[in-house]
C-alpha cells in the first residue's frame, strides 16, 4: 500500500475515490462544502432525502459523478460538529476503510484532515489515517490462498499549503506505526508449528539487517544456562523447539545515553504445561508471543522514524508444553537473579521466562525497563478487552505510558501493586511461588514480576486482552505498538 500527500485544488484533483466527512444537521466539511457546489448540490439533496443522516461511522458510496476526474465519493459521517473525539475519528476512519475495502477501487483519496477533531491537529490526524486504513485492509495470507484480494493499492491524503508540514510528518510516522503493527500481527498470526522460537529468532535477525543502527544478538540455551537462567529454562524443558533469547539494540541516540529497554514475552506456544489449559480455544495460545512481536514491529518502526533514542528489545522466546522432562507443580528452580521460584502451576510460565529476562537487562544500564505480555486471563477479567491493563514502580513513567496510549488512542488502565499482595506469592519451600492463588492475578502476576524490577524504573504491559481478537473476526491486533511508539516518539521529542 502506498500513502502519499496530495497538494492539488479539488478542481483539479484526479481520483477513483473521494472521501468527504459531514457532520450531523446537513452541517459539511470544507471539502465537502466545495464538492457538493462542484456537483451542483448532489451531496446536500442526498443529506436532504435522508441517505445518510451523518452520523459517527456512517457511510454513503454515490457513484457516477458528473466530473469524471472524481469517479467516486465516500461521504463519512462524523457526528455533532465541535464533539468529534479522537475515538469517533478513528472510528469514522474505520468505517471509512471498510467501504472503500469494498467498494474496488484502485486508488483513494482522503479530504478529512478538514474534519475539527478535540485535542487533535492535522499531524495526528494524518497518522490516524494512514494507521486506520492500512489496518483495515490487513491480510492474512501466509498460509491460506487469497482468492479476493483488496484492489486498493494507494491512498493519498489532501493536503492545502497551511496542513501540508504537518500532514507530511503525521504520514511518516502513520507509516512507520502502521508497519510496525503489521510485522506484529504477521508473526502472531502464523501458527506455533511455523513461528517457532527459532523463526522468531531468524525474523529478528532479517530485521537487524535492514537497518544500519539495528543490531541482533541471539542467545541459545547453553548461553542461558551458563548465565544461570534456571527459571527461564525450566519453561522450555517439555518442548523440542529450543528456547531463544533474542537480544535487538537500536543505537540512535548519544553513545552514552542510557537505553530504554523493552521486553517481550514470547512464547510460540503455549499448552500449559503439566498443568494443560482446556482444550476449547487452545489454538489461540499461538498468540502468547505477542509481546514479542510486538517489541520487534516497535523497533522496527523505531528504525523507520530513525529516533535520536537507544532502544534495547529482549523478547524471551519458547514452547510451554507437556512432557514427561517439563516442569512439575511443586519443582523449584533458581532464577538469575539467584531467587529460588517454586512451580504451583506450570501455566503461570510466563512470568517465569520475562524474570530472567528481567535481571538480564541489568547489564544495558536501562534508563527505564517496559514489558509488555499475554501475562493473565485474569487481566481480561477485571479490564475486558478495552484497555490493556499498566502495573509499575514509578509515577512518572507510567503517567507517560498512560498519556501516550490516550494520544495514539491504544489505551491503559493502570493496576496496583502493593505490598499487601506480596504476602499471596509467599512459599513454604522457596523464596516466592510463580502463582498468588485465585484473587488478584493479574496483580499478583505483575507483583511477581516487581521483585525482579526493584533496582531500575520499570513498567509491565498485561496485553491479554488486547493483543488479539477472538471469534469470528479472529486475529492479531498489533497492539501495543501505537502506544510504545508513542512513548517513543514523545521521548525523542523530549
């Protein structure tokens, strides 16, 4: 898909697809305003009979348009003028998206940055659009024939002479963001007999070698091992698929500047372990990497917007499956940081992988540490499916954390995690146990991630209610890369 910014008057303006935004109360855009003069009041009759009222996310395709350079127009509604919120944009957008999805047309061009948006300007808004439809449009084909492929192949944003600096930047980082999110939903979509740990590890490598300032170490379980990460290999004990460790470093920024490392959890597959899960949606446990893929579309956006930043991505890669060498409920083992984890449920394995990782992250020096992880079910049960749920050490970063997510609409709820919860990870045999019982486990999850993350600043990301959508419209969503990029972004800008 191509985006492009488009400077021509609408007199002048040559495309299969127009799309114009109309408030409610036969209120119009600019755009709109000028097209429904040039087509002698088409668009206020078809408001006037009642074909589209103008309300948030509703559309109107009129084909056969008395000037033949515009073949199309797509009227988008964006509801009561002066209340337009970035939701109700995003959403507009999406609607928007779909009716040019299935409309067939070639190539699209969008006149919605006239549209008065609360807290917005013309940067975000052009982000928003290249994000939205590029999102829309996503294909999964990697292991299934596409016999109905979307024609649209370019979508051009116009732009006057006051919108274009901003449009143009709004583009640049819409299309770093939007395939950055598109790395992420690629790998997590592929099923775990495909995207392995070692395919994660080769992807991270092919990434590495796009990019000059990228750079991809990867370690192998005898490195682990020698380092001491007893906890982390434990997990990967009932799995044929050696377990990775892969280890990207983005150098943007000054030589001595401290890093901000992200953290992924990624696990290709996960059964359960000795404890096994139901087996009624199962095949949605390949989505247990999405942490990590979502650390590598990060860094890969990172790389495309080449911030003046050092990023440092670690995504803990294996398989959580039963065996007759996995771990047992009731196993200890003796994690890098030299604290002794026993095993009351082997299902609770990926905090058990991010720990390690963790204490490994010492050696980057970190200014701040962010993971983000598939962590708990229970995340979903006290946040649905809306926000993803934000557990940390320090005020101030993740009040940037939640900030970001409201500006790249990619939201947060933040959890506590207080000491009180600490007495529930408490064991007979060992320094904590990897589970905390039935209340609380999203908390108590990130509580025990909090005792591997008390020497630097540190946020968890629990994203199992958001990374993925579940039923029929099954698949990825690439979040939580809008939000990290986000941060990011406002980082360098810093």
């Amino acid at each position: 898909m191509d985006y492009s910014i488009e400077s021509a008057p609408l007199d002048k303006l040559q495309s299969d697809c127009l799309l114009l935004g109309i408030y409610e109360n036969q209120q119009l855009s600019p755009a709109a305003a000028a097209m429904d003069a040039a087509q002698g009041g088409l668009i206020g009759k078809l408001i006037a009979r009642g074909d589209i009222k103008g309300k948030n996310a509703e559309t109107l395709l009129v084909n056969n348009l008395a000037d033949a350079n515009i073949a199309r127009i797509v009227l988008v509604g964006f509801g009561e003028r002066g209340k337009v919120s970035r939701k109700q944009y995003r959403k507009a957008l999406a609607a928007a998206a779909k009716t040019v999805k299935d409309s067939k047309v070639q190539n699209a061009c969008s006149a919605l940055l006239d549209i008065d948006v609360d807290a917005a300007d013309n940067q975000w808004q052009a982000r928003q659009i290249v994000e939205v439809f590029n999102d829309g449009l996503y294909q999964y084909s990697a292991t299934k024939k596409i016999d109905d492929k979307i024609p649209l192949q370019q979508l051009s944003i116009l732009a006057n002479d006051s919108q274009k600096a901003a449009a143009t930047t709004g583009l640049q980082q819409g299309v770093a963001i939007a395939l950055g999110v598109e790395l992420t939903k690629q790998l997590a979509d592929l099923p775990g007999n495909i995207c392995t740990p070692t395919y994660l590890a080769e992807q991270a490598l092919a990434l590495a070698g796009q990019h000059e300032l990228l750079s991809c170490e990867i370690l192998e379980e005898s490195d682990m091992e020698a380092l001491g990460m007893g906890s982390f290999l434990s997990v990967t004990r009932g799995s044929r698929q050696p377990a990775k460790l892969i280890c990207l470093e983005y150098r943007g920024g000054d030589k001595n500047a401290k890093p901000i490392v992200l953290v992924g959890k990624g696990l290709t597959f996960d059964a359960g372990g000795i404890s096994l899960k139901p087996g009624q949606g199962m095949d949605e446990m390949k989505y247990d990497m999405c942490g990590g893929a979502s650390v590598l579309g990060i860094i890969r956006a990172a790389s495309l917007l080449n911030l003046k930043l050092n990023i440092v991505g670690l995504v803990p890669s294996s398989e959580n499956l039963p065996d007759g060498a996995a771990n047992k409920p009731g196993d200890i083992w003796t994690s890098m940081s030299g604290k002794t984890i026993e095993i009351l449920n082997t299902d609770a394995e990926g905090r058990l992988i991010l720990c390690d990782t963790l204490t490994y992250a010492k050696k980057y020096n970190p200014d701040v540490i962010i993971d983000m992880a598939t962590l708990t079910g229970a995340c979903i049960v006290a946040l649905g499916r809306v926000p993803s749920g934000l557990f940390g050490n320090d005020d101030k970063l993740c009040n940037e954390l939640i900030g970001a997510g409201e500006t790249a609409c990619d939201l947060l709820w933040r959890m506590p995690i207080w000491e009180e919860y600490q007495e529930q990870l408490k064991s007979n045999f060992a320094d904590l146990a990897n589970i905390g019982g039935p209340d609380g486990g999203s908390i108590t999850a990130a509580v025990f991630l909090s005792k591997f993350a008390e020497e630097y600043r540190w946020a968890h990301i629990d994203i199992a209610g958001t990374a993925w959508r579940t039923g029929a419209n099954k698949g990825a969503t690439g979040r939580p890369v809008p939000l990290l990029v986000q941060y990011l972004l406002n980082r360098a800008q810093a």
